[in-house]
C-alpha cells in the first residue's frame, strides 16, 4: 500500500511540474496576415525553458519570418487614396467604353462610383458614355459632376470641361 502511494504521489507531482511546465512558456508570436505583421504575444517570466532559454523567447512550431520595423506604417488602400477595386472597375468599364458596349461600361462604371464618388475619372467615363448613348443632359450632369473631383489634375479638368462643351454647344 504504501508502494502504491508513492507512485500516486510520484504521478501527481510529475502531472503538476509538467503543467507549471507548460504555463511558464511564452505563446508563440500570431501573425496578423491583414497587415503583414507579426505581433509580439511575448510575457514577462523569469523561468528557465527546458531547452535552456528564456521563457521570453517566442516558442514555434516552425520558422517564422523576423519581425521587422517597416519604414512605414501599413495604410489601408483606402487611406493612400483610390481604392484599388476602383481602378480594376475603371479599367474594365474603359475597355468596355473602347468596344463599343456603353451601356455595360456605363454599369461597371456606376459600381466603380458606388465605392468612390470623389473619383472624376469615374465621372468623366461615365459621362462619355451617355454622350455616346445620345443623352446629352446626362452626360453635362456627370461631367459637372466630375469637374467637382477633378481640380487636382489639369488634363482631366481639361477633358471634362471640353466634354462639356461638346454636349452644351
């Protein structure tokens, strides 16, 4: 019997040194993939790892790339100006507008202008799809439109305003 519980004993401290064990090691660092980053999960504990190292030190399943400090921060595409989205919806209803197929630019060009309604390019396209349907109003209503967004950039301001023209005059 009294074998039995010096085993049983035996048993319980292991089951306990080998959960302290487990608690005093710093959780690997996550990697955050929407930006790029790894993030630092690392805590402050004095213990010793098995492997000799400081329990500070991140512990991994597999390499994992160094965490470097960027130059600069990461900027949502939307915080650099134009959403990309837009300009893959302008290229797309461009060649569209260069095949003939106004109406289906003129309704890649609106999705393009539901994500970004300060783009002038988007009005300027849509504008001269309208002038090329035969709808003259609406192609002076979005080329105004445009001129709004479009003060930044001259060549486009130009654009716009001799579209304007050719559907007033």
């Amino acid at each position: 019997m009294k074998c039995l519980s010096r085993q049983t004993t035996f048993l319980w401290v292991i089951s306990a040194f080998l959960v302290t064990g487990c608690a005093t090691h710093a959780p690997a660092p996550v990697s955050d993939a929407s930006r790029g980053q790894v993030l630092d999960t690392q805590v402050d504990n004095p213990a010793i790892d098995d492997a000799g190292g400081s329990a500070n030190q991140p512990v991994t399943a597999g390499p994992v790339p160094p965490v470097t400090k960027a130059e600069e921060p990461f900027v949502l595409p939307q915080e650099r100006g134009r959403p990309s989205a837009v300009d893959a919806l302008l290229e797309r209803s461009s060649d569209e507008y260069q095949r003939g197929d106004y109406q289906r630019s003129v309704a890649t060009a609106e999705r393009a202008l539901r994500i970004d309604r300060r783009s002038g390019e988007v009005y300027l396209l849509l504008a001269q799809n309208y002038h090329r349907l035969g709808n003259p109003q609406q192609a002076a209503q979005f080329a105004r439109q445009g001129l709004r967004y479009s003060s930044d950039d001259r060549t486009l301001t130009w654009q716009l305003e001799r579209l304007l023209a050719k559907v007033d005059g």
